[in-house]
C-alpha cells in the first residue's frame, strides 16, 4: 500500500529552503492559495499563534524551522549569542500551549544547538536536524495510515461511513495526515463509503481544510454543523470517529480541538468506535491527566466575527480551542510504533519503551 498512499500525496503545507521557511496560509484557504514567508524566529511565532500554521505535529515542525532560522541569523556573525538566542526560543515557546509538538521540537533543536563545533558546522547541524524532524513525522504518518486502515478492516471489512472533526490532514502534519492519513488508506483499501466532516467552529478548519483535501482526493465527503454529528451517529451509518491529537496524557486522556469530547461521549452513547491517530511526539508522559494539559483559551472575538463581520449579539464569548477526552471513551491510539486498543498507562509506557518503528 506504501506506493499507493505516496502516490495519493497532493497537499504539502510547509516548504523549507536555506534561510526561509515557507508556509501556506491555512486562514484564507480553500478559496485563496497564498504562501507567507519566514525569514526569522519571530515571524515563525507569530504564523504559529496566528493560525497561519496549525496541527500539532505541523506547528512542532514550523518550530523546528524557526530555531533553524535563529540560529542562521545570529551565527551570522560566528557564535550564538545565548540570550538573543534564549529570546527567540522563549517566543516560538509562547506561541500556543497546548500542543506537546511545540515543546517536543523545542527541546529536540535545542539538544542540537548545545552539540559544541564551528558555526558553518553547527548550522548545518542545525539545519539538517529540523529537516529530519520534518521527513520523520511523514514517515509516521504513513505508518499510522497503513496500521489505522488495517485496524478499520479488522473490525468491519466493508464500505462504511466515517466521522471526523477538525483538520488533522497533510495540512496539519509534515504530509499526508494523522487522521485523515488513515481515512485516505482506508479509501484506497475499498473501506470509505463516505466521510462526515464536522465543520468545526469557530474557525471551520473542518468546512475549510478536511472537506477541500479531501475533495481534493476524489475521496466522497459530506459536510455538516458540529451540532449534527450526534444525529448522523443515531441514524446507524457511522462506524468510526477518526481524529488527531493535540496532546495525550500519561493515562490516555486526549487533548484535541474543542469538540472531541462531545463526539466520544456520543460515540460510547452510540456504538460508535473512537480512533486517536497520532505521533509519539504528541504523547506527554510527564503528565498524568487531562486535567492538568494547559487548554488554551482565545479571543471571544473569533465567535463573535467571521471574516471580520459581526455574526452575533454583542455579549460575552468563551472560546477554548481544546477539550479532554478521558480515555476511557477511546477505543484505540494509532501511533507510528503500533497500535493501542483501550489505551491506558500501563500499555502507553509499554509503548513508549518501545523502539521507535522503521
């Protein structure tokens, strides 16, 4: 299946070349193509907080970049300056908090900045350190796409509908998807009779983004208002409910695009088996439950507006962009090392342990 999923590869959301990084500006897509380029740290953080870039494992690669970027502009001048330095590692930190991928990154470029050499050395180093986290996460996804289409025969070998919300597709990763990685393996295996795409409010990444790639794809899609998923669920179609993850606790809980949690509680109500397709990079072990992930809340203004025109009265707007979902009400995590069925810690560690898949 391997040739056939590169071969159905058509989407690339980031694009780095020596000095720049360029990134397609998912805010004003399907409608309009435009690329926005990154010549430092500081625009890099700012496309992150900004939703030019989103999905976890594409912002941790966009942070990548960005030290690249950093590390170019200030051995420029032939050694880091550890404090300017400190700054623009401190501004792709603060850029969004909830996804474990910026800090991953972070972590992994800044191992590989403290590695002592010449400064063409050290950036080349650097540079090439970036571009392998970025071919990784691929790679994973392809992985993830072969084990979840292989876990959807396994239950139900027919054509069936699936659900999925938010975006979790090459426009969210380093290529090809997490979610919709395997939702486009299970239609090349003949196992998709059509996806229900919740259009996910406020900012539609589902209307926008999972409807265009796969529309994109020949692959059939049914758009519908967030509101509806329960009602589609009772009518006995659905068999799964595909999503990615913004971050996984220790225990199992997922953190990812507000919504999640209402489409489990609905799926467990229903029948409805839950997938959670996501990197070992979005698995935080040093926290223990969803809980305590930090669910970042944005500004009441993205309900209040859409494209800048009032769409609501004038009042108060809560808007978190994550929730929780226990992991109790999934049934299995899809990872690049292999799949977890119920996933709780004893099996995570097990997993973790494990060495990474080739």
């Amino acid at each position: 299946m391997r040739e056939q999923l590169l071969a159905a590869e058509q989407i690339i959301a980031l694009d780095w070349q020596p000095g720049v990084l360029r990134l397609l500006d998912q805010r004003v897509l399907p409608h309009i193509q435009r690329w926005l380029e990154c010549r430092d740290a500081g625009a890099v953080a700012a496309a992150i907080r900004d939703m030019v870039v989103r999905g976890a494992p594409a912002i941790g690669i966009a942070a990548a970049y960005g030290v690249a970027l950093a590390a170019r502009q200030h051995l420029q001048s032939g050694a880091l300056c550890p404090s300017a330095f400190a700054a623009d590692l401190a501004l792709l930190a603060a850029s969004r908090p909830t996804a474990v991928n910026l800090f991953w990154a972070l972590a992994r470029m800044q191992a590989c900045v403290a590695q002592p050499g010449e400064a063409a050395e050290q950036l080349q180093r650097i540079e090439q350190e970036a571009i392998a986290i970025h071919r990784e996460d691929r790679e994973a996804n392809l992985r993830m796409a072969e084990l979840g289409a292989a876990l959807i025969r396994r239950h139900h070998p027919h054509p069936q509908a699936l659900l999925t919300h938010c975006n979790a597709g090459a426009l969210a990763t380093g290529g090809f998807g997490t979610a919709l990685g395997v939702i486009r393996a299970a239609a090349l295996d003949g196992l998709v009779a059509r996806v229900h795409a919740d259009e996910t409010r406020p900012w539609l990444q589902g209307a926008r983004l999972t409807a265009w790639e796969l529309a994109c794809e020949g692959i059939p899609v049914a758009l519908n208002a967030d509101a509806a998923a329960a009602y589609l669920m009772q009518q006995g179609d659905i068999r799964w409910v595909i999503v990615g993850a913004d971050r996984i606790t220790a225990c199992g809980d997922v953190a990812n695009k507000i919504g999640t949690y209402q489409l489990a509680v609905c799926a467990a109500y229903h029948g409805v088996r839950v997938m959670v397709v996501a990197p070992t990079s979005t698995i935080d072990m040093s926290i223990e439950r969803g809980e305590d992930i930090p669910i970042e809340q944005r500004s009441g203004e993205e309900l209040l507006r859409l494209a800048g025109q009032p769409v609501a009265a004038e009042v108060e707007a809560i808007n978190p962009v994550f929730d929780v979902t226990p992991a109790r009400l999934i049934d299995a995590l899809v990872t690049e090392r292999g799949v977890i069925e119920r996933p709780d810690r004893q099996q995570l560690q097990r997993l973790m342990r494990a060495a990474p898949a080739h």
